[in-house]
C-alpha cells in the first residue's frame, strides 16, 4: 500500500508506508548524478546509495552487462539483433556486497570482475552505439527507477540520467571537471589495479572519450552543478548532500545496520 508523503520542501512524494524512514530515509526519492567521464560519479553515487539505502544503478554497466551476455553466448555484438535480443532479456541488478563496494549481477550470476575483462571491455562500445539497445536499455532503465523509487529510494548515474531516465528525479546533479585533473586521477586509478599507462596516453583517452559521450551527455536546466576538479571524494559528498539538504529538508542518513 503506498501514500503520499510531502517532504520539508513541499515536494510531494508517493511511498510505500512499509518503509521505514529510519532505514530507507529517501524512501520516495530519484537522485540522478550525471557528468562527465571519470568526474567522479560513480563514487559519489554508490556512497549516497550505502549513506541512505538507495537503490542503485550505474547505467554504464549495462552496456557492459549486454556486451558479456552476448560473448558468453557465443553470439557476436556486432550483430544489431543479437544485441537487441540480449538487451531486452537482460536479468540485471546491483547488491552492495560491503565496504562500499557494489557487485553486478547478469542472470543471477556475480559477473563484478567477469564484465570488466579485456574482451567485454573492448565489445562494450560495439553494443553501445546500437539505437536498438540502447531504446531497450533505456525502458529496462526506467522500469527499474519506477520499481524501486516508492520502495526505498533510487540514485542512476550516467551521462542523461536527468534529461531522458528519471526527468522527473527530485535530485539532479551534473558532476564537471578539468580533464587533466580527471585524467590524472584515472592514471592513480589505472595503477593502482596494476594497469600500465602514461599520463598523457590517459589524458588522450579521455579527450577521445569526451568527444565520444558528448552527444549522450545532457545536462538539465534544473541540475547541480558540482565542480570536481578542486574537491576531493569527501568535499564532493559535502558539496552533494548540501543540496539534498537544501531541496529536501534536513534528511538522516540511514541508521547504522539498518
């Protein structure tokens, strides 16, 4: 049974009245965070997930999630209607598996490693840039937002989450940065896992990359604006929950083991 819930803004939100404000405290609530690559996104979203118990989707990994399904099939992502086929019966969710850490799963399946291997990575783009996978991707997108906003809260990163996905998402963040500052912190990343690159073959990467995503990277009139380049992961969280704060009232966090 749902009920409409009006928030310290006046916002008007449908909620499942099972939900317990204490541990889903968005309950009700879309957060889109869009942006530009390796802007720092995906960590500021999977720690508002785990922060306030939101379902979370990286709307990326779905192309990933394609691109392995087709490949474990023995199908080829190159061909349009195989890709389609496996986007519409893509079985697909996140689970936080602890430690801020969220784990993908295809079919039932843990493919949290499987999906970034060389070979998915490589056929990723392949499925991407297909109308028909991605109109499929896009309802299995919204489908999902509709399914878990009244439920416990829903936060989708990507690049048109807020213009295309959730238009309608109380909160909509758009993330920006320098692309060197980004690239350099790509590089970091790259190291860390053991990935040998030089700086200035990342900073190409991205300046490829951007040029790539411009054309699905829609920022609305009504998002905030974050500037990454000069913040740090926690000063982004700040700068994040500020705005939820000013739109929304004075929300908890969830409580801790909720």
């Amino acid at each position: 049974m749902t009920q409409t819930r009006t928030l310290p803004s006046g916002l008007k939100c449908t909620v499942d009245d099972s939900a317990n404000a204490t541990r889903n405290p968005l309950a009700g609530v879309a957060v889109a965070v869009d942006g530009v690559f390796a802007s720092g996104k995906g960590t500021l979203a999977i720690t508002l997930a785990r922060l306030y118990r939101l379902k979370f989707l990286d709307t990326g990994t779905l192309y990933r999630a394609v691109a392995y399904k087709v490949l474990k099939s023995g199908g080829n992502p190159h061909d349009k209607a195989t890709a389609a086929q496996a986007a519409r019966e893509l079985n697909f969710d996140f689970k936080h598996k602890g430690n801020n850490v969220f784990g993908v799963w295809v079919d039932g399946e843990d493919v949290t490693e499987a999906i970034r291997l060389p070979n998915v990575a490589m056929n990723t783009p392949v499925v991407a840039t297909q109308p028909d996978v991605r109109e499929a991707l896009l309802e299995f997108q919204q489908a999902y937002a509709r399914t878990w906003q009244p439920l416990v809260g829903v936060i989708l990163d990507g690049r048109d989450v807020g213009a295309r996905i959730v238009p309608e998402a109380q909160i909509k963040l758009f993330l920006t940065g320098d692309v060197h500052v980004r690239a350099r912190r790509r590089w970091l990343e790259y190291g860390a896992r053991g990935v040998e690159k030089s700086l200035d073959d990342v900073v190409a990467e991205l300046l490829a990359r951007d040029g790539r995503d411009e054309v699905n990277t829609r920022q609305r009139p009504d998002a905030h604006v974050i500037a990454t380049t000069q913040l740090d992961a926690a000063e982004v969280l700040k700068a994040a929950e500020d705005i939820i704060l000013d739109k929304l009232g004075n929300i908890p966090r969830a409580s801790v083991g909720a």
